[in-house]
C-alpha cells in the first residue's frame, strides 16, 4: 500500500488488514515497559489510533483529540501506538498533561510488521485508525492517505458509537 508524506509517495511493508479481518498477533510495550500482546486486547472494543511519530504536531494533535474523547465512553479501551520509545512517550505525555491514555510502543516494530503498518524507509508507523470489537475483528479501519493530515476524528467516533 502506498501513503504520502509531504506529497512523496512511500511504500508500506504490506496491505493493512482489512475490516473484517482479525487482529493479527502482535506485542507492544506500554508504559510500564510491560509486553502487551494481540489476546490482551480482547474482551473491550478497542479504538487503535496508530501516529507516525508522538513528538509531532499532527501526532500530538491526534493524540490529544482521542485523549479527550476517551472519557465519554467508559466501555471503550483507547490506545495510541508509535514507534517511539517509552521513555519519549512519557516525556510527551508529561509535558502535555495526557494521563489516561494508553501509549503503546512499537519500538521493536512487530506491530508495524504484523499489521503491515510500518514505512521502512522512515522506521515509522503510518497514520490511522482501527476499531476492533470485543473478540478481535476489525470492523472500522481508517487509513490516512497524507500522512501529514488529521485522521477523520467524527468518521472514527461515529462508528465506534455504532460498535458500542
């Protein structure tokens, strides 16, 4: 699949997975530099907002736009995942006050890898979003096509209303 960064055109490792499709088997790291794998998502709809690079301005702007949505709906476990390094997704979170939203590290890239979201010219994950239900199906996948745009927060929100 190819994305755009500032108009020049880049080639991910793969296709994303598709609505429809399961989850593939993954692990990330969250803040406690504990392992966090594909199972450990199951049981909760699950909103995935995956950014390029936290220290960002569109990054931080997503960021921030879920982190604040996150508190009207209790029943949905929202998760930010990048390729940054836990220590600088805890200074971003710090120096931006986020305190509930669960950061995900992808700095081994198996995320990246499994979802076929990973740019490997740039070592980063490209922009989108993934809504999965309760036992693992994705059934709302956003890709953003410039990976310098905002995702489509109402689009996202809207059919993760529907889910729940």
């Amino acid at each position: 699949m190819e994305i755009k960064r500032m108009g020049v055109t880049e080639q991910l490792i793969g296709n994303p997975p598709e609505v429809g499709e399961e989850l593939p088997h993954f692990k990330f790291y969250d803040a406690d530099n504990q392992k966090v794998k594909t199972r450990d998502l199951l049981g909760k709809a699950t909103l995935i907002s995956v950014v390029p690079d936290i220290n960002t301005r569109v990054c931080s702007l997503q960021t921030k736009k879920f982190n604040q949505t996150m508190d009207q709906y209790k029943d949905v476990h929202f998760i930010t995942v990048s390729t940054n390094s836990i220590k600088e997704q805890a200074a971003w979170c710090a120096a931006e006050g986020v305190e509930n939203m669960d950061m995900m590290s992808d700095a081994e890239e198996s995320f990246g890898y499994e979802m076929k979201l990973l740019v490997p010219t740039e070592g980063v994950l490209a922009r989108s979003i993934f809504l999965i239900n309760a036992d693992g199906q994705i059934v709302y996948r956003q890709m953003v096509e410039e990976q310098t745009d905002e995702p489509n927060y109402l689009a996202a929100i809207n059919a993760m209303k529907k889910l729940i």
